[in-house]
C-alpha cells in the first residue's frame, strides 16, 4: 500500500504511476500554467517556478496535462473527484482554455468554478483586466453514474464563485490560498476521512487543509526546495487552524431547500428583486 501522510520529491507522472489503483478519495492542484516566461510581460516573466520550466510548447504542455489527469482518473476511486486551479491564457491573441485538453481526458467535467482572485494577472489594456481563475471540478463515475452524489446545502450556497485573494506570505511564486483546498475537502468529503493527493504541492497548502480537517494526505513535487518547505509548514500546522476553522464556519443554512419544500415556504422565487438564496447570502 502506498505510504500517506507524505510529501514526496518526484515528477508528477512518474510518481502517480506507481501508485494503485482507485486509492485516493479526493485529489487538488494548481499545475505550471505554462505562461511562456520569455514571451510575456514583466509580472508573467517574473514568476518561476524551482525545478519547472513554465514555457514547454503549447502542444507538448497540454499532452503533459491529459497524461498526468488520467493517472489521477485511474488512481482516485470511483465516485470520486479531482478539483483542477487553471486559468485562461493568451498566446499572441489565441486565447488558451483549459477545456481544450479537459476533454481530452477520462474526466466528466461536473462544473466550473469561478475563482476571483480580487487582484489584476497583468496590467495592461488588451483586455479588461483578468481577476479570475477556474476550478474545474472533475469526477470519476461508479458504475456509470455520470451525476454523483449531491452536496449538502451547506456547502452548494457557497455558489460557484469564490472571492478571496492568493497566498501573500508564501514564498513559492503561484501559492493558492488555504482557503481555497479546506473548502473543497470540507464540502466533498464533509465529516468523512479520506486521502487527499496534490501532484503539483508546491508550498503544502493542499496537505495543510488536508491534514486540519482530519484526512491523510500525499503531496508530490519537482522541486526539492519546495518539498523541504511543505514539509517545513507542515510541522507548523495547527498555527493554520484558525484559517481552516473560519472557513469551515461559513458552511452553514439554517433550512434547506427540502426543508423549504416540504413546509411550503419560499424555495427561491424572487420578492422585490431578491431571491430567498441571494438575501441568505447578503
């Protein structure tokens, strides 16, 4: 059985190869976006990563993609779910959508989340400035069930728009927030344990959320600086509790919408300009 509770130095692939199958409950990462460092502008060019080149071919990149997202598939368990952070690009006016390659996978694709990162990626004015990234939720059917299991309505009101900012004090160049995994292992696999499996850990955020919520976790990278800091962290991790706690706090209604229907009050239908799910959020 493949050791948990470990952050490993290795290549993504080369590693996922080598563990079992349909042994993780719940997988997260934020790979290399693949910018194009020589190409881009000073804030692109200016972030690089330890031990990864972030300007493969396009081409060569998005094959690298698939064949590490169909190891995830085959080693994450039926019923199970990978959460994918990717943002869209633009190579000279081509914009560059993660869906190009996600469908090239095993995946089904069970929705797309929308992260507002609150800050600008560049700023200049070929575009309105990009504040967002996606998070694509990715499932693995059980016996051909391509729906899943639904989420409590504690954690389906938080919507599909997520608003909070990067990582500041992290020293890794990319970090997403602690925010961001605790609400996706929180929601998934809610009072359950499970293994949570990050291929790209970076800085450890991943199996920090992992780990305050109870769960196993295997984190793997490239670079040994960032693995010897994920593990650095790790040692310090209760001093993250209150971010996990916190979060894990906004997960909460006070009736469902079941509960709604079945007492026949208000299920949503707009009074005023404000439906009964917007005011619960206001």
């Amino acid at each position: 059985m493949w050791p948990k509770d470990k952050i490993i130095h290795g290549d993504a692939l080369d590693i996922l190869e080598k563990i079992e199958d349909n042994f993780v409950d719940l997988g997260i990462t934020s790979p290399p976006y693949n910018k194009g460092e020589k190409h881009q502008g000073w804030l692109v060019k200016n972030v690089r990563y330890n031990g990864a080149s972030d300007r493969a071919p396009e081409e060569v990149y998005q094959k690298q993609q698939v064949d590490v997202l169909n190891e995830l598939f085959r080693v994450i368990k039926p019923g199970g779910s990978f959460f994918y952070n990717h943002k869209t690009r633009w190579a000279r006016g081509k914009m560059l959508h993660p869906m190009e390659w996600l469908q090239k996978t095993k995946w089904t694709i069970r929705q797309e989340i929308i992260w507002n990162r609150m800050i600008a990626a560049n700023i200049r004015g070929w575009r309105f400035w990009q504040v967002d990234e996606r998070i694509y939720w990715l499932y693995k059917p059980r016996g051909g069930d391509q729906i899943g299991k639904e989420l409590k309505s504690k954690h389906a009101l938080l919507t599909s728009v997520w608003r909070f900012p990067p990582e500041r004090k992290n020293n890794h160049p990319a970090p997403f927030p602690l925010l961001l995994p605790t609400r996706i292992i929180h929601s998934i696999l809610d009072d359950k344990k499970g293994i949570v499996l990050d291929p790209y850990v970076g800085s450890g955020t991943t199996c920090l959320a992992a780990k305050l919520l109870g769960s196993s976790y295997i984190g793997i990278d490239i670079s040994r600086e960032y693995v010897r800091d994920a593990k650095a962290r790790m040692e310090n991790y209760l001093s993250y509790k209150k971010v996990v706690d916190e979060e894990v706090s906004r997960h909460i209604v006070g009736k469902t919408f079941t509960d709604r229907k079945r007492n026949n009050e208000n299920t949503g239908k707009h009074r005023t300009g404000v439906s009964a799910f917007q005011a619960r959020l206001l």
